[in-house]
C-alpha cells in the first residue's frame, strides 16, 4: 500500500535517524579515543533518505545498505549491539571481528554485507530478486544503495541494465550527497541530472530533495509500490550534502561554503525535528526524553561491547570454506 | 556410443537441472541458442526458465549468482571465454570468495571457464586463468583433464557449497572422446596417477596431461618409465599425492599451459622443495607457455605452448640422457 508518512510513521522514522545520528557521534567520538580500528564512516546528513528506505523494506525484502545507511539499516532491523560489535571488532559481532565498521550484513535475513568495491552491490541484490522470482516467491523489492560516485561504475551500468532486462522489483537509491571523498560532481558526471541516466536504461526515475524526511518517504513509498506492482526497476536520485567527512580521518576542507549554505546543506534532522513539532504536534520535552532513551541504550551497548572484547588470533578458525576439508590451511597447521 | 568432453559437461549440467531444482545456469547465449560452444544444448527447452540468457555483463552475471547463492540457489554461470572473465573478476575475488568467511553463508557458485589455446583463438581466447584465481583464499578451481572428470567435477562443483572456478579446455571439447559416462569417480582435492612410471614424475594438469602422456610413450620406447600425475584440482592442491610421487620417482617436470610467473608450476615445485627436498635426485624442472599473450597464427602457437616434443626434451634434460 501507498503510504503518506503519517503521525505514527514519523515518530518511527525520527526516532530511528535519532539514534543512527546519536550512534554517529558517539562512534566518532571512540574513534578519537583510539578504541576503533581501521576508519569510522558517518551517515550524517543523510537520515532522511536512509530511513525511508529501510522502513519501506519489509521482511523477505533484501536490502544492500551503503557506508552512510545507519539509520536505513536500523529501520531494516539492525541492532544497535550489532552495529556497535562490528565497528568494535567484537568476535560476537555478524561479521565476528574478520569485517569491521559499515562491512556488515546478515545476508541470511536479508541484509547484504557490503564489500568497498561501490556499485558491486546492485547486482548481488538482482540475483537475490531473481531467485525469488525463480522460487516462485512474490510481492518482494530490492533495494541497493549508492552515492554519486558509483554511478560512474561499470557495475552500476551492467547491474541496471540487467535490473532492466530482467525487470526486477530493484530500488537503486542513489545519495548524491556532492562528493566522492574529495571529488565534486563535476568530475563525476557530465549528464544534467543522474536521473538523466534512467533513460537510457529504460527505467523509471525519481528525484527528491534528501533533506527532507517527508519527501523521502512519499518519494519512496511511490517508488517501492511501482516495484512491488511489478513495473520494474526505479531509480532514486535524493539530492543531499554529506555533513561529515568521507570518513572521520578527513576533514572535508573541501566542501565550499556556498555548498554549505544551498538548498543541499540543511540538516536532515533538524528539518525532521521541525516535522514532528509543527506538524505532528510533538512537544520538545519528547523529544529530548527519545534523545536521552537512545544515548542511554548506546552508552550501554557500548559497555557490553567493550567488555566482550576481541578475537583470539590463536583460537580463531582459519578456513575461508565452507567444505572445510578442502581448505588448504586446516586448522592446527602453523602459519 | 562414445561421448565427448564437452557433450560430458553438457550431461553434468542436464543432470543437474534435472535433479536438483536450486540449479539454474545463466550466461551470454546459453539459452535457446545453446552456448557458443553448444554446452547448454536443448538445456533452455527441457528446463523452462531455468537456462537464462545473459547481457553481455559478467560483473553483473557473476554478482547476481552471489545474490541467488545467499537466496538458497546453485547457479551455473558460463563464461563464454575464461579471457572475459576478468571483467567479472572483482564479483569472484572479492565478494564470492569472500562470503563464506565474512558471514558464514555459504556461496554455492560455479564460475565455468573454457579456457586454454586451441590453433587460431589468438590473444583474447586462449587464456588459462586457473592460478589467478587460485591466488584468491576462498575458491576452489578445478582443471578436468578428461570426460569422466568434466562430468563428475562438475556435478561435484556445484553440489559444493563454496565458489568453484571450473576450468574446462576447449582443446579437449570435440576430439576427447569416453565411451561412457562415469558411475564413480575421485572426489575433488584428489590427484590421479594417469600413467605409473618409476623413473620421474610428471606433474600436470588439464590438456596438458594429454601432451605428457604423449610424451611419456615416447619415452617409454627408449625404456624410460615417466609416472604422469593429473593434479585435477589445482586450488586445492593435492600435495600427498605428488611428494608420494617423487618419494619414487626422485625427479620432478611440471608442466602447464598457464604463463610461467607464479602459477601451479612454481607452487607444485615450491611444495616439493619445501617438504620433499631430500626425495629430489635432480633440481626439479617447468616448461609453461611463453611469457608473451598467446599468439593467433597456428605455426606460432604450436610452439608458444608445451607440447609432447617439449616435454620429451626437458624430462630428457631433467634425466641427463
């Protein structure tokens, strides 16, 4: 069903973005701490677009969330345990310890892991839809997520063109959030729009202004429909500004202050936080009552987390096959 | 009757579909067309739906069957020449091989190959691309040498629950004949001693084997005994097998078709110095093909690969005769 975002669908929405950008920020703040490995990749400005994807998706639905996708992933059933495992390098997390920070997914439920290689993604989500299609399941959508940058890939094109070809339920979410790392649109793409790029596969498209919570929800439930309809793949351009660096380690001196201050600059959550109390008539106090619930359940997580630990190098299993006899490393041979 | 390589794996493929309904294969042509080399012949009308053609995409080809893989299917994705599937690469390498160890999902894919020279096929349709595959943890690649092996591997690939690069050589696929379809065979990881000889021991695989057994009878006239193993399997690598081999033998030839930087040669031979050097009565010797793209005039590929002349003149060499 086609479902205007409503009083209670808002809240959900809200509160999910809330604690994605809460996790965000305490996440940065480990990571200054020095208790993370490797990098922090943060979804900040991008909320909006995520959680209307991910709360569009149902169970059996298969979902390849991207680097900016926390509050999408939490919508789509994602702990915050979870999340806060993997990017700790807990061995209890869903890739226990051997993939860290957004390399996580419970494939089994729906939810790829992605790997770095942007664009590789889309057309894992196909073969997903299509063995559905071949198991004689119905009523089921993909969504693949990506930034601007994929599009300039040779598997976004083969991955969309197949979708077309096969006429797959696909939702390919495109974040234009301005830059690939440091690098503007204009060294990305020479097209008007990248919706442009739906003609010449032969989808539909859709543009929205990712900023705004109540666009990304229409503009999503519209397009999940139209998949779920069986009209075939649509395209999803939300145009939006990363407020936050690639990752952590990067300052993004880049971004120009006329960015900073267009239409593309304005915070996704502070637009939502404006939808709620002017239009759904929520009070500031509850507001800040949810800020303070999910901080807390953090914090906690974050304590469990922490005492779990790291894995063992010396007790870990080593054999990258599932048919363990023939690995070539078994285990108990020294390496 | 008697049966072809190719016709072995279009049966291993019938097989399949016919017994295990999780199975579909997908590639460019495979469909109503039959596949360019006629692999999925009649396929797409005895099992409707199931036989699927491709766009010309093998990122996209190989990327969906990890998608189908993680929904519970065993998809059959046939590469028209194992040259293009280096454009599907990264799908194999990085998310396939991958899968298993980030998720514990399994990734029940076979990735199929026609692989290798035949006179003519030039730089972009020759290539043996086992060992950069091989390199990749998290892969199985198998090299079947004859019918009963392009039959009975196969099927065992894609009842394996890991990624399987299956490397079929378009050199044996018309004029290597069986007389019947195996009803056993060896398990995948095993070597097969295809010719027992006391004197040294060859180490090959593929259609190479066929060029070593050659080479061997030849050999056998001047009354040197040469003991030929098919390796089958080249990821895993059955290292038993060959350091038994050279405990009798005492010397050791490798022999592929790959180029000669890294490869199945060099970790064959690394294997057997690492852990068999004091069963060694000579340096062990390789011939690969030459270090350049395979060339397309007949007369210069003949002698860019190994051949059984080649291989008489280096276990020659090796014997000091």
């Amino acid at each position: 069903m086609n479902q205007e975002i409503n009083r209670e669908t808002a809240e959900q929405a809200y509160r999910y973005m809330l604690t994605a950008r809460k996790l965000d920020e305490r996440l940065a703040q480990l990571y200054r701490a020095g208790d993370i490995f490797g990098g922090v990749f943060l979804g900040k400005g991008q909320e909006a677009l995520s959680v209307s994807v991910g709360m569009v998706l149902r169970k059996g639905d298969v979902y390849a969330p991207l680097i900016r996708d926390g509050a999408g992933r939490l919508a789509f059933g994602e702990t915050v345990l979870d999340a806060l495992r993997n990017c700790l390098g807990s061995p209890l997390g869903p890739m226990r310890a051997r993939d860290g920070n957004v390399h996580r997914g419970r494939p089994r439920e729906g939810s790829m892991a992605m790997i770095s290689h942007l664009g590789a993604s889309i057309s894992v989500v196909n073969g997903a839809l299509m063995a559905k299609r071949m198991k004689g399941e119905s009523g089921f959508i993909g969504a693949a997520c990506i930034g601007e940058g994929a599009t300039s890939t040779g598997a976004f094109h083969e991955a969309l063109n197949q979708a077309a070809i096969e006429k797959l339920p696909l939702l390919l979410v495109v974040a234009n959030n301005q830059y690939a790392y440091s690098t503007p649109t204009t060294m990305q793409f020479a097209c008007e729009k990248l919706t442009d790029k739906a003609v010449g596969y032969g989808v539909t498209a859709h543009e929205v202004d990712g900023t705004n919570l109540e666009s990304c929800w229409n503009t999503l439930q519209q397009a999940a429909q139209k998949a779920r309809n069986g009209e075939g793949p649509q395209l999803i351009v939300a145009e939006l500004l990363r407020l936050c660096g690639h990752g952590e380690h990067d300052d993004a001196h880049y971004v120009t202050d006329d960015m900073k201050q267009s239409k593309v600059g304005k915070d996704c959550m502070e637009q939502a936080r404006s939808l709620l109390i002017s239009q759904y008539d929520f009070s500031i106090e509850e507001l800040q009552a949810w800020e303070a619930a999910t901080l807390k359940d953090i914090n906690q997580s974050i304590t469990t987390v922490k005492q779990e630990g790291g894995p063992d190098p010396y007790t870990h299993n080593w054999n990258p096959l599932a048919t363990r006899e023939l690995s070539e490393q078994p285990i108990g041979t020294a390496n | 009757m008697s049966i072809t390589y190719l016709e072995a794996i279009r049966e291993a493929q019938a097989y399949l579909l016919k017994n295990d309904p999780s199975v579909y294969i997908y590639g460019q042509d495979v469909g109503a067309f039959g596949g360019a080399f006629k692999a999925t012949k009649n396929l797409a009308a005895e099992f409707p739906g199931r036989v699927i053609d491709a766009p010309i995409s093998e990122d996209a080809m190989i990327g969906s069957a990890v998608g189908a893989a993680i929904e519970g299917l065993r998809p059959i994705i046939e590469v028209q020449f194992a040259d293009f599937s280096t454009v599907g690469f990264n799908q194999m390498v990085n998310q396939a091989a991958t899968l298993f160890w980030r998720t514990e999902v399994p990734c029940p894919i076979t990735l199929r190959l026609p692989s290798g020279g035949t006179s003519g096929g030039g730089p972009f349709h020759s290539q043996c691309l086992e060992s950069i595959y091989a390199h990749f943890p998290g892969l199985i690649v198998c090299t079947p040498a004859t019918v009963e092996d392009a039959y009975s591997m196969l099927i065992e690939s894609v009842t394996l629950d890991d990624p399987v690069v299956f490397c079929e050589h378009k050199y044996l696929y018309f004029h290597l004949k069986a007389e019947s379809l195996p009803q056993e065979a060896l398990p995948i990881g095993k070597a097969r001693i295809a010719r027992e000889g006391r004197d040294m021991t060859i180490v090959t695989y593929s259609a190479m084997v066929h060029e070593c057994l050659e080479a061997a009878k030849e050999m056998a006239q001047d009354g040197i005994q040469i003991e030929v193993v098919d390796l089958r399997t080249v990821k895993p690598i059955d290292t038993d097998t060959i350091i038994a081999s050279v405990a009798r033998t005492g010397r050791l030839l490798c022999v592929a078709e790959e180029w000669p930087w890294g490869g199945v040669n060099a970790e064959v031979i690394s294997r057997v110095v690492a852990e068999g050097f004091n069963l060694l009565d000579a340096p062990p010797q390789r011939i690969n093909a030459k270090d350049t793209p395979v060339p397309y005039h007949p007369r210069l590929w003949s002698v860019h690969r190994p051949t059984a002349q080649s291989i008489v003149a280096a276990s020659r060499h090796l014997l000091r005769i």
